[in-house]
C-alpha cells in the first residue's frame, strides 16, 4: 500500500518547468540541486511526510534487522529497561559470523530445501487448480455465480479460522476427517504426527487457502480474452486443446506472470499456515524459514535475535533475487513467446 | 491493531530517543498512600482455563475486599505461551503484569534476566521458615529471592480403575509391568493402555530419572543428557510407543490426553494434580472414587518423578510495587494455599496449610505429599527454563521415527553444550 503512494506522489506535482530553463542536466550538480530544490520545493514538501512514515514503518525496521544480524545481540545482552532499573545493551559487532554459521551449517540449507519444496508444490497445484477452475467457472453453466461464491468463502475467512478449523479436521483420534476414513473402514491417518504426512496435510490446507485468489485472478483474466478470438480459431479448425494452449494461455500471461510471483512469495513466507498447523513439528519436519527464524526469537531461550534477523536478512535476499530473476526471464521469453 | 501498537511503541521509542531521556517522573498510580493500599495489580495467571481458573480467580478478587482500593485485573495467559509472552512484554517494559505465576523452572531465568523486583524485606514475603525446603530453592537466585512459592507438584500415574477392573489387572510399578499391563488392557478391553505426551518433553523426565538420568549435572556442570542413561530412557518410550503400549500426538498433546483419558479411551496417563480437577470432569470420573493414582512406574535404574511447582513473583518494572507484595503475600498465604488445596487438590508450600481442614483429609494431596518429598529437583540455574526447548524437538523426532535415541539425545547434549557455555 504505501510503495503505491510513494510512487504515485513524486509525480503528482509534476509538469514542465516553466519556459527559459535549460535542462537541468546540462548544470553543475550543486547547481542542479539548488535549483531542483527552489523548483520543486513544493514537491519535496509533498513528499517528505511520506519519506518519513515508509522510513519509519520499512526503514527502520529493515535498517535495524540488518545491523542486528551483524552482531551476537540475544536476550541477555539488548538493552531493557525495566522499571527504574536501564540496562544498556553490551552486544558486540562480529561482522558476517552470523552467516557464514547459517550458511555452512545444515540447519539453515535443510530448511531452505524444505521450504523450496513446500512453495514449489503449493504454487503448482495451487496454480493448476485455481487455472482448471477458473476455466470452468468462465463458461455459461447453471448457478456460475453461486459456484463462484463458494469458491471464494476460504478467502473471505479469516486465515487463522480456517487453519484451526484445519487442526480440528485432522486430529488423529477426534478429527472429521479420520471419523469419515474410519466410516470408510480405514485406519486413522497421524495427519500432523507423522513427518511425512504433515509435510502433506500442510499443503492441502495452503493450497486450500490459496486457490480462490488464483481462481479470482485467473478468471479476470480469461474474460479479459476476446470471444472473437476462440471463435476465429475453431473455424479455422483448432480443437478445445490448441484453442486453450494457443489462445487462453498466452492470452493469461500477464495476469499468471504477476499472481505466480506474489504467490511464490506470499507461500514462501507463509508463517500462519505453518505454526497454527503443527508449529513447524514434528520434530522440525514441517519449519520453514520465516517459521524458524520466528522461533530464534521468540520460543528457544535465551531469544536469539542475531540469528533471527541474520535467516529474515537471508529470506529477503533469497526472495529479492528471485524476483529479479523471474522478472528476467519472464522478459526473455517474452520476446519469443 | 497490532501494528497500531507497534507504531506507537516505535513512534514513543523514537520520541524517546530524540529527547535522550527517559526518565519517568510521573508521579507512582498506587502505593501506599496513608498506609492504605491503592492503585491496579495486574495478575497474570497460568491455571487450567475451565477448571483450575475459576477457584483462582474468585481467591484474586477477594484481595479487593480486604483492600477496596486496589483494583486486581485477573488475566489468564495459557502456560505454553505465559514464558515467552511475559519476556516480550518485560523486555519492553510495556504490557507486563505487576505480579505473575511464573513456573519453578522460569524464576532463576526471569530473575537473571532483571526483570523480577528481590523480595527480601519485602511485606512479599511471610513467615519464611514455613515454607517447604524444595519450594523454597526454586525462589533463590544469586542470594536473593525473587518469588514466593505458590504451589508444588510432581507427577504420577492416572489409572481408570474400572478399566483396570475389567482387564483384570493391577497398576504398574515397573516400565516392564507397564507394557505387560497395557497389553492385556488391550487384550481384554481393546483400549489403549497409556497416553504418552508426545509434545512436551516434561512428561520424558520420569523415564529418564528411571533409567538414572538426569538432563544436566549442575554440580559438576556436565551435560548428562546424552549419556547411556538417557540413550536407554529414549528407547524406552520409543519402545512404549511403537509397541502399542503407549500412544502419543506430536500436537494438541495435553487437549488429547485428558480427553481420551477422561472420555475412557485409555487406561492410564501420567499426570500432575494441576490435571486432578480437569479429569475429575471427566465422563468417566462422574464418580471420583474411579480414578486412581500411583507413583509413576520405575525404570531399570531407578524411580523418580521431577519436582515442579509455580511461584509468584512480583516484575521489577511494576509502577505499584507496594499493592503487588501485598498481593502475593496474600495469594501464598496458607488460608490462600488451604483453599487452593480443599478446591482443586493443588500442594501447599507451606508447611502449616497441610495440617489445615480440607487439606489434611484431601486424598489427592495425601497421595502427592510424599510424591513430592522425594521428587527429583531440578538444578535451579538461569538456563533450566531453556533446557526443555532443544530436548522437545528431538524426543517428538524420535517417537515419530525421526531420528534414532543415540542421534536424538546426541543433538539435544550439543544444544546444552552450547547453551551451557563451558560445561563438559
């Protein structure tokens, strides 16, 4: 929300400096700066309070998380001020320590492999899903718009609702769901007490929350897709196939390009689904990044601030290049798609 | 809301430091104003909600009676998450309690961290001598004490008698016996014999005290945790596991146990008398006399249950700190600890609550006294508190079929060892 306001304000006083001045390009830069401030001080004004709420709000605290994440900082050693007594902080700098440790260790690539896996799987299926159902849903069927309703009812329930009605679905001896296997004559499946199946039952409930904004997003798409199109297409003899792989594809890259980025990031760092769930267990089975370094600084003690800041350092890098080379590619193919 | 709230913390803590001040010259809320007491006590609580809350609650508000000025806020905080929520909101100095039921094993821990007020000298502390020895050591840290004893606990064996009955067996004195008696509980009823928590580490230390294991030798400060002793205390509950003798969850452990317990489900659960008034609610505890407890089953070496316990101490940056003495004072009295005890068979630490009425007749206090008399205590260093975190994770490994014993109490000695700086 706020980087769209920072973007959107710079421009709002824009408008050509009036008649006579030169390019500013062609000065000296204390010139240019002196003379872009006695020209747009009205602009800098405008945007000052914005610069200092996001400095605020993200600078700060991202400025902070770095320098922390450059020092052994843990419980015992932040400043706290309790009462009268002020205890001044007594950490010390140890320069990239913290990730070389991270980076050499396994506990930081085990949960990295764990967590790819997890955001590749959910973003597939999720993806898959929400694409199969907006294809449905985007042709004349009986009660579409009540389909289309209950398809977004995960959606418009709070995420924590759904995940601890989730935890009630899957516990082993009283859970809806091993009632229903055991109807069924099936043994009780250890949904969350079983690494593997927790790995799995976490994903169906990420998927579960995930597919209506895909099958939302998707479905703008496809009816932003000319009918003339399909139409031209079967009459020169294309089949349901090709007419789906030729035209409703491409025609839905703009929209999947950016939903498949915000999903991968959103599933990435998907912390409620994960520490409602089975915060992170059995075991480690199912800790992700943002889960772990969570518990860093809350649950183990003394509260590792260091090394919680250095794995959130860590994720934003990961996550940043990510996004810079998706984009990239995106923009190759781009050219030959 | 809560980025409401972290603005403004961020907002003041900038404001703060762009005055460099911060000193806090507002005049003290309470107090003692004229001897009377005033002002707000917040109490932070960790009893059972549903049962144990009530009793304490109704005893909190009676301090308004004797002190009509004094407001108490009752807050209930869940014991799992009352550690780390009380250390946020202490470390920040914003949103803590004035008084809080911290667990045995927290004190040493909140008190090295700074953020427990000493209470030598203090109207907190009442008639000292009466306190049971074993209570009283949780409340010592670097030559003060920092908490008033409120209640002490150990664990023992929960059985269904008339499960027991019906299978025709008789309650376990051994871990072999155990397994033998959940089988033929099995056998002849088809229900499961123990509930074993999967999900919390505490429910592992009477296995690991039976097999003459301890987590931590603080006397010689060596990590013991990894030795053959606790190899052996690990394959036993894996054993008890995987044979069937035993159940497990790796979440929602507690809810799980006491209802299956309480539903019938199965047999047998260890437990502590924090668990007596919840299970008493029970289905099939409508009749009290049908649960029965023992001494938890000895392993090869040995038997043992750990000692636990709840004191209450008084956070260092309370801005009514004369109120809150008077309050726990009040809360760890022995009329207090009798009715705690006549209500919901919690122990005394005072030695002279036990001879009360309603105390002394209580079947559950008599059964848990001499528990508790020979209980195993645990070192009462800052870092006991941090013990359980590490050892949680690889005793739910290894009951899930994670991680080997060896590798699972390997993993956890490492973790102490670098908790422990410079213990063998």
């Amino acid at each position: 929300m706020a980087l769209h306001t920072s973007q959107s304000v710079p421009k709002a006083p824009g408008g050509t400096p009036p008649g006579g001045l030169r390019r500013p390009g062609g000065l000296p830069a204390p010139v240019r700066l002196r003379r872009g401030l006695a020209t747009h001080w009205y602009a800098w004004a405008m945007v000052a309070p914005v610069v200092a709420v996001i400095g605020v709000i993200i600078g700060y605290p991202l400025v902070r998380g770095v320098h922390l994440s450059l020092t052994d900082a843990d419980e015992r050693n932040v400043e706290r001020s309790i009462g009268v007594n002020h205890l001044p902080a007594t950490y010390e700098f140890v320069g990239l320590d913290n990730y070389a440790d991270a980076l050499t260790g396994d506990q930081f690539l085990s949960t990295l492999g764990w967590t790819l896996m997890w955001t590749v799987s959910c973003v597939t299926v999720t993806f898959g899903l929400g694409l199969a159902l907006a294809n449905i849903l985007n042709r004349r069927i009986a009660g579409r718009s009540f389909y289309r309703m209950l398809l977004i009812l995960p959606w418009a329930v709070p995420g924590f609702v759904s995940v601890f009605a989730w935890r009630f679905l899957y516990n082993e001896d009283r859970g809806f769901l091993n009632k229903l296997l055991a109807g069924g004559g099936i043994d009780a499946v250890p949904w969350l007490n079983d690494p593997t199946w927790a790995k799995f039952s976490v994903i169906a409930v990420n998927i579960w929350l995930g597919v209506p904004f895909m099958m939302v997003a998707l479905l703008g798409g496809l009816q932003s897709i000319p009918g003339e199109m399909y139409e031209a297409a079967e009459m020169d003899g294309a089949n349901a196939w090709q007419r789906f792989c030729h035209i409703t594809m491409p025609g839905l890259r703009p929209v999947s390009t950016t939903v498949i980025l915000l999903s991968t990031i959103w599933t990435f760092n998907m912390f409620p689904v994960i520490f409602l769930l089975t915060r992170g267990g059995p075991g480690e089975a199912t800790q992700i990044l943002v889960t772990q370094a969570y518990k860093f600084s809350f649950e183990i003690s003394p509260r590792d601030f260091a090394q919680s800041s250095t794995w959130g350092v860590l994720i934003l890098v990961l996550l940043m290049a990510f996004a810079a080379v998706y984009r990239r590619v995106l923009r190759t193919q781009g050219d030959t798609w | 809301m809560r980025r409401g709230i972290t603005a403004t913390a961020l907002a003041a803590t900038l404001a703060l430091a762009a005055t460099a001040c911060g000193s806090d010259d507002e005049p003290a809320s309470g107090g003692s104003a004229g001897g009377e007491l005033s002002g707000t006590v917040t109490w932070w609580d960790t009893s059972t909600v549903g049962s144990e809350d009530k009793v304490f609650q109704r005893l909190a508000e009676d301090f308004e009676k004797k002190h009509p000025k004094v407001d108490v806020k009752y807050v209930n905080v869940p014991f799992g998450e009352a550690q780390n929520k009380f250390k946020n909101a202490a470390q920040s100095g914003s949103g803590a309690p004035d008084v809080i039921r911290a667990e045995v094993a927290w004190t040493p821990e909140f008190a090295d961290l700074g953020y427990l007020a000493p209470l030598d000298g203090t109207p907190a502390l009442k008639n000292e001598t009466d306190f049971l020895a074993q209570a009283a050591a949780s409340t010592e840290y670097d030559g003060k004490t920092y908490a008033v004893p409120q209640v002490i606990d150990s664990m023992g064996i929960f059985y269904n008698k008339k499960i027991f009955k019906d299978a025709g067996v008789e309650v376990p004195t051994t871990v072999a016996e155990l397994k033998t008696v959940s089988k033929t509980v099995k056998d002849r009823t088809g229900k499961t014999g123990l509930y074993l928590r999967g999900d919390d580490a505490y429910w592992f230390l009477s296995f690991l005290y039976g097999e003459g294991g301890n987590l931590v030798d603080a006397g010689s400060r060596t990590v013991t945790v990894d030795n053959a002793a606790g190899v052996k205390a690990m394959t036993v509950v894996k054993d008890l596991v995987d044979s069937g003798a035993a159940k497990t969850d790796a979440t929602d452990g507690w809810e799980n146990m006491q209802s299956s317990f309480k539903d019938g489900k199965v047999a047998m659960m260890i437990n502590g008398p924090w668990a007596v008034t919840d299970t008493y609610g029970g289905a099939e505890f409508k009749d009290k006399a049908n649960l029965g407890i023992a001494p938890v089953p000895a392993g090869s070496v040995a038997q043992g249950s750990p000692q636990g316990g709840h004191n209450l101490a008084v956070y260092a940056g309370s801005k009514n700190l004369d109120a809150s003495y008077a309050f726990t004072e009040y809360m760890t009295s022995a009329e207090s600890q009798a009715k705690v005890a006549e209500e919901l068979s919690l122990l005394p630490t005072r030695t002279s609550a036990y001879t009360m009425p309603g105390v002394a007749d209580n079947e559950i206090v008599g059964f848990f006294k001499p528990v508790v008399d020979k209980a195993v205590e645990r070192p009462w260093i800052p870092e006991t508190g941090s013990l359980f975190a590490p050892l949680v994770t690889e005793y739910t490994k290894v009951l899930t079929g994670q991680t080997t014993p060896e590798k699972g109490v390997g993993a956890t000695g490492d973790a102490y060892r670098e908790l422990l700086k410079g213990w063998k």
